[in-house]
C-alpha cells in the first residue's frame, strides 16, 4: 500500500512539474540593415556568410553572445537567430525591437501652369511631375489668386 501511494505521489509531482514549467517564447526581432543583415556561421565579421535579412523581416532569437561590441556606431551582441531555413549569427545591433514604419510613398504635387476665366469659376491647369497635364474647373473665382506657377 505505502508502494502504491509513494507511486501516487510521484506520478503528482511529476505532473505539477511538467505543468507549471514556464514556456519559452520565441523572442522576434527585425532586420533593421536597409541593405540587408548578413547572417553568418560563426559570431564574428569573418565567418561565413549563410544568407541575407531583407530589412524590416522578421528573425527568431535563439541566443547572445558576449561581450558587447559597437560595429558601424552600433552597439550590440553577437546574436544567433532563425530566419527562414537558415540559421546562423547576426550583429544584434542592426537588429530592431519593433518592425520598421514604411516610408510613406513621395507625393508629388502639380504646379499650377495657368489659370483662366470662365462663366463663373476659373479654369486651372496643373502640370504634374513626369509630365502629366490636368485642367479642372473651379466653381469659384480662384484667378486671381496669386497661385500661378506655385506647387499647390
């Protein structure tokens, strides 16, 4: 009987154990080279280069490496990482926390090229950048205002 309940109780804590082991998570970082982050097989500048981080991708953390080290004006670990298939070791300084904000695409506004009059409004002319022409009516007298030839 003291077997049975010795068993038991060995069969419980084995259990509890099992269950209150904390899960790793996976740490996720960035690419934060914008000419891409070499991935290599040993921790250091000479080793060989296995792949390329595109910026802005996402990597699996798997381990640092000390000491800390400044490459470039950044400052970081030797950090191996997942990425894809391909694992290997990339200078943690040019990895980012959070991925990075898209740029937002250049807008490039028309010049006005010329205004006239018309019944009740004005006719513009808007000359675009790469040579697209519009002419829109306003329905308001804006020919008089001084917009010719500005960026609007």
């Amino acid at each position: 009987m003291n077997r049975i309940a010795a068993l038991a109780t060995i069969t419980l804590l084995i259990t509890f154990t099992l269950e209150c082991t904390p899960e790793e998570k996976a740490i996720t970082l960035y690419g934060g080279a914008p000419s891409g982050l070499i991935i290599r097989s040993e921790p250091n500048t000479t080793g060989e280069k296995l792949g390329l981080i595109k910026h802005g991708d996402p990597v699996e953390v798997l381990e640092q490496k000390e000491p800390s080290l400044t490459i470039q004006g950044k400052s970081g670990k030797w950090t191996r990482v997942r990425y894809e298939s391909v694992e290997g070791w990339v200078f943690g300084g040019f990895l980012l926390a959070n991925p990075p904000q898209k740029a937002e695409e250049k807008k490039e506004y028309p010049t006005v090229t010329s205004l006239d009059a018309g019944d009740s409004g004005c006719y513009v002319t808007l000359a675009y950048p790469g040579g697209k022409v519009e002419t829109w009516y306003a329905y308001f007298d804006i020919c008089d205002a001084p917009i010719l030839n500005k960026k609007i």
